[in-house]
C-alpha cells in the first residue's frame, strides 16, 4: 500500500464541514426576508451525501465584509468538532472580492498544488478564463480552509474532483502528531 493510501485510512471515519458563502447580494435577500437565490449550499449537501462518513454540519450566507469575514472564520475555528472550513466567494477581481485578502493571511500553510489543479480543471472546463480564479486551500490550526469561487459549478468541480477525495488524507496530516 502506497503512503498517501495509509494516510488516507488513518484520516478520521467522520468529517464535518462548514460552508460559508460569501456574497452581499444573498445576505441582503436574508436580510430582507427573501427567498434566497443561493444554489451552493443545496448542491454542496447534495455532492457532500455521496461521501459516506463526510456531512455538512454548518452553513451561513454572509457579505463581503471584512469583520464578517473575520468573525464567522474565529467562531468556526474555536468549533472542535468541525475539520475543514469552504468559503465560497469572494475570490476574483473585483473591488468587493476581498476573502482572499482576509483569510490568506491566517493560513499557517498553504496548499499550493490545490489552486494550481483547481485552475488546470477549471482551464479543462471554460478555458483561459480560470486564470482569473485565485482558489486558494491551507490549514489554520487544526481547520483545512477552501477558498473557492462563488459560482456553485466551480464549488462542485472542486468538491467532486479535489477536495472530497482527499479529505480525509488533508485532515491526518494537518493534524499528524511527530
């Protein structure tokens, strides 16, 4: 058996995860008592369904606002049962994209090769566009942290195709005792 193999047999049997969608428009239909237009947070439960073991045990809608940002990434932190953390959001171009600028400074480790494949697929699927993605993934304490695209395809693709077939593998070696 390959060592990435064993690592991912000695990740925990349950992984709980938090999701996190950040978009001022949708918090502002929460806050007007509208039916929301979000679509990640179904298709992340639908997608999270077909991984035994793997649940979504958090979500909120929050806005582009740095102390928002801030403050749901500190209450979720402080959440021991919780192991990794999905923001999706937040992470292009424009002036209101700012999760990447909060949240990369507290990443103690940075998973660089999950952008690179993140944009590679995104590249396979709507072209040279995907550059423009600044997908970013590393660990805060004990917390594996995904910064993902708003558009709920994007969030599928890396759930399906990156994230969830190595959770548990992420989860051991961030929390590895040597």
């Amino acid at each position: 058996m390959k060592v990435h193999e064993e690592h991912k047999k000695k990740g925990p049997e349950l992984v709980n995860i938090a999701l996190i969608i950040v978009s001022t428009s949708k918090y502002n239909e929460l806050q007007k008592k509208e039916i929301s237009s979000d679509k990640t947070i179904p298709l992340v439960q639908q997608i999270i369904d077909q991984f035994p073991g793997v649940f979504l045990t958090y979500s909120e809608i929050i806005s582009d606002n740095e102390n928002q940002i801030l403050e749901t990434v500190n209450k979720l932190l402080s959440n021991p049962t919780l192991n990794a953390i999905l923001f999706s959001g937040g992470t292009g171009l424009t002036p209101k994209d700012i999760t990447y600028e909060v949240i990369k400074p507290l990443l103690e480790k940075i998973i660089d090769g999950f952008g690179e494949l993140f944009r590679y697929l995104s590249y396979k699927d709507i072209g040279p566009s995907s550059m423009l993605s600044r997908a970013l993934a590393g660990k805060i304490k004990d917390k594996a942290i995904f910064l993902l695209p708003g558009s709920p395809n994007a969030v599928g693709l890396a759930l399906n195709k990156l994230i969830l077939p190595e959770i548990r593998h992420t989860i051991y070696m961030i929390n590895k005792k040597e």
